[in-house]
C-alpha cells in the first residue's frame, strides 16, 4: 500500500532524526462511515527503519480490514509509534530465521543503515530529493506538504 508506505516514512524519518525508536506500533482506519478502528502490536525490540514500519502497520491494517469485510472505504489511515527509546546503538541478533521484521537482524539493520542515508541525502538537499519509488509514482497528495509540515510535531 503506497499510502502506508508513504507514513511510515514520514513516521520513521523523524523517530531517526531524534535518535527515538519505538516499540509499539499502532494503526487507526476511518471507514465512510466516520467509525475508526484502531490496532496496535508492541515488539520486543525498538524499531524506526521505514520499511519494516510499513510492514507492521500493513499487517495491522490487513487485521482491521478482515475483521470488517463489509467495509468498501477507509476515509483515514493513521500510524503512530509509542514507547519511545533512546537510541543506544543496534543490538544484533543471531540469525535464527524466527522473524523478519526484527531491527537486529542483518536484513534490519541494512533497512536502518539504508533509511540513514535518504536522511542525509533529505538533510541536504530537500524531502523530494529521494524516495520511494512506489510512493513517488503511486500517491497523490492530498495535503499540502505547507500544511503537513504546520500540522507535525516535533518529538
């Protein structure tokens, strides 16, 4: 889902510019209907790399949506990453294959290091600079990035 994507990278981008990872990952959907549901899951560890909060929130999202088959349109998606951590360094883990989406396996922290390095390029040459590439080509906004950037808050 693009749009996922696309908050989560949001999400993530500044839970890594203030060195804050979280552990509890937690989605909200609007239907039509203005009923929201929400959906959370705590891991064990801490996690801010934009593709694996994508994931999480895809999985979150996909439960809300079985769980209401009769709904046909969500009228707002919402992430949210709590339980924030200071940032002590990534701890590794051994390479047991139990679960994909954990920080300190060798795929988690190339998302960490890559997420790390769209940082730099944004730092320096603006949010538009890179990206990804299903996000870029796949999502019209909406929201005026002006009234995004008015409407965030810093952590």
């Amino acid at each position: 889902m693009p749009a996922l994507l696309h908050l989560a990278d949001r999400v993530a981008t500044r839970l890594r510019a203030k060195s804050r990872p979280g552990r509890t990952v937690t989605v909200r959907v609007r239907f039509a209907d203005l009923r929201s549901v929400t959906r959370s899951i705590t891991l064990d560890q801490p996690i801010s790399a934009t593709a694996m909060l994508a994931e999480i929130a895809e999985a979150l999202v996909r439960k809300v949506l079985i769980d209401h088959p009769h709904e046909k349109t969500i009228s707002l998606l919402a992430i949210a990453v709590s339980h924030l951590e200071q940032h002590a360094g990534l701890q590794l883990e051994l390479p047991l294959g139990l679960d994909r989406c954990r920080p300190g396996t060798r795929k988690g922290a190339a998302r960490w290091t890559a997420d790390r390095a769209v940082d730099k390029i944004r730092d320096r040459f603006g949010w538009e600079a890179v990206g990804y590439a299903s996000v870029a080509l796949g999502l019209s906004r909406s929201v005026p990035d002006a009234f995004r950037e008015l409407a965030e808050k810093e952590l």
